[in-house]
C-alpha cells in the first residue's frame, strides 16, 4: 500500500539556487584578499600581526558567545572569520593589537551574537565595532597605560609616518596625484591602501551576484555632486578614506541594508549625504562607518515604505451597512 504523503503548494515564482551562506561569506573573504596583500605588502608584519589578532579573536568570540548562550558553534560559516577581516582592514597596521581585539571582540559578541546571531544583526558588527572604540576613546585613553606593557614592537617601519590622504586634504597639503591614491598608497587603514584593489574584488562579487549596483552607485554619485556642490573635489574623496570599502562591503551588507531596489537607492542618497555633512560640514573622523550605522537603523522603516504588496494579496472592500444586512 503506498504511503500518502502532503505537499504544501505555494504560488510561483520559485527560486532554486545552490548558493549557502558559508559560500557567500566565503566568496566576500576572497574579495578582500587583493587589498590585504597591498596591505601587507606595505606594512608588512604589522599588517599580518593586526589581521591575525582580528582573526582569532573573532573565532574565540564567537566560540565562547556560543558556549555561554549553549548554541552550537558555526565557525563553518565565515560569518565570525569575515566580521574580523572587516575590523582588521578598518585600522591602521601599528594600532595596537589589544585594541584590534577589543574592537573584534565587540563586534562579534556584542553585535552579531548578542544580537540573535547571523542575519539578526541590526547593524554592521564590524563598523560597530570600529565605532565602538572611537566612542569609548576617553576611557581608552585612561586605561590604555595598563596595556603599554603588551604592546608587540616590530620594528620601523617609513610609510607609517605618513598623514592620510584625507587628513592632508583637510590640512590644506599638497596631495598626492589621483592615480597614485587610486592605484596604492601606503597611509592610513589597512583598507584605504589601494581602492582598485577594493575595486578588484567587488567586481568578483558583482560577478557572483553577491552585491548590486543600487547602493554603492547611489553613494558614490551623491558624494560626487554634494562635493561638487560645496567646492570640494569629488574625485580625492572618493579615493580617501572608507568610501570604496564602505560603499561596496560594508553597506551592502545582506542582513543590514534594504531588500527592495527602490530602498536601496534611497538608502545610499541618505548614506552618501551623512557622509559628505560629516567630512565637509563636521570633520568627524570615521564618517563612512558612523553614516552607515545611522542609516541602519532606518531599514525597517524604508523597507515598509518600498515593499510590495504580498503576491496574491487581495485588498479589502469595506461592505456597506445595508449589504451585510441583506447578506
């Protein structure tokens, strides 16, 4: 006698894919590797130190989050590995390395796992974590003499003498040429160092149809006219500081950022305006993570502004008093 079986039937359109999460967090992996050896290339064992402390300490975060709230540990997904590249790229090589790892250590346990875990977060656990410490800046500067003892010198090292390019453009200095910022310059954080190398691989995630054109397109041309529009040169900003990395990795982060094309074009205009309000009207440091994080919080509500109607959704018909008597 056959066995029945129930099927749930659900409207078209279906959508099969192959694609895991550990392949994707995987693939994004991959797409910082080109601006982590210019990185490393430059600053050499900093760079290697600052990322392998990130590293670890992601990993162990993650494992003891885990451990404390008795879930299973899921290192097997990069999410913990990735988050800790992100921090890693947003320092400088000679920061040191115990406040890579409270940065890591924030955004793994406090901001991802604290948080539900992957695809809860709110906001972008790396920037928040980055941000983390700008904010706790007085009180690191207190305690920081009781951690002097640990700190890991590895020698001289010239190109980190340098300003950064975006220091020195508000400075008033003599700039670098374009292409030289564009190609790869030793200054600044370990992601700031080569912008075609970022480009390098956010044309792999492009290609992997990770990421889409609406956010970071929508960033970079609002930079570029509200620039424009104060007398600024769009093209230094684009290649100083975190826009590249900003625009490309961090706001379009999957579980942070809008679902709908629509609300992601209105989230990188709004993206791209903080941005420009900090670096031109304010001078904040840290401008492309602090107007991300802003922007995070809005995705719900721009979410509900540009979805769609369910499919099949029928509206409903206020019935008139006399018709539902006679019904």
């Amino acid at each position: 006698m056959n066995e029945m079986k129930k099927f749930i039937a659900t409207p078209s359109p279906h959508i099969k894919s192959d694609e895991t999460i550990s392949k994707a967090m995987r693939d994004v992996f991959i797409a910082l590797m080109p601006v982590t050896l210019v990185a490393i290339y430059f600053f050499q064992a900093y760079a290697v130190l600052t990322v392998a402390v990130c590293l670890i300490t992601a990993a162990l975060t993650e494992l003891l989050f885990r451990k404390l709230m008795n879930k299973k540990p899921t290192l097997y997904d990069w999410s913990a590995l990735l988050t800790g590249l992100f921090v890693a790229m947003l320092f400088q090589a000679t920061t040191p390395w115990y406040k890579a790892a409270l940065a890591t250590f924030i955004a793994v346990g406090i901001a991802k796992e604290l948080a539900g875990g992957l695809g809860w977060n709110r906001f972008n656990p790396a920037l928040f974590g980055r941000v983390a410490l700008v904010i706790l800046a007085p009180a690191y500067a207190y305690v920081n003499q009781w951690f002097q003892p640990l700190h890991i010198n590895l020698g001289p090292l010239d190109t980190i003498t340098q300003a950064t390019p975006l220091a020195m453009m508000r400075a008033g200095m003599e700039m670098p040429s374009v292409a030289e910022l564009f190609v790869a310059f030793p200054a600044g954080a370990l992601s700031e160092v080569s912008p075609l190398a970022l480009l390098i691989g956010a044309a792999y995630l492009f290609y992997k149809k990770h990421i889409s054109w609406q956010i970071p397109v929508s960033i970079l041309a609002t930079v570029i006219v509200l620039t424009l529009i104060t007398g600024e040169n769009p093209v230094y900003h684009l290649v100083t500081g975190g826009i590249i990395i900003g625009a490309f990795f961090m706001a379009t982060d999957w579980v942070s950022s809008p679902f709908t094309n629509k609300g992601k074009i209105i989230f990188g205009i709004c993206i791209g305006i903080l941005i420009v309000v900090f670096r031109v009207g304010f001078l904040i440091p840290e401008g492309v993570a602090f107007a991300i994080l802003i922007m995070n919080a809005f995705v719900p509500m721009i979410e509900r502004m540009t979805s769609r109607s369910h499919f099949g959704k029928i509206k409903a018909v206020e019935v008139p008093m006399a018709e539902k008597k006679t019904g």
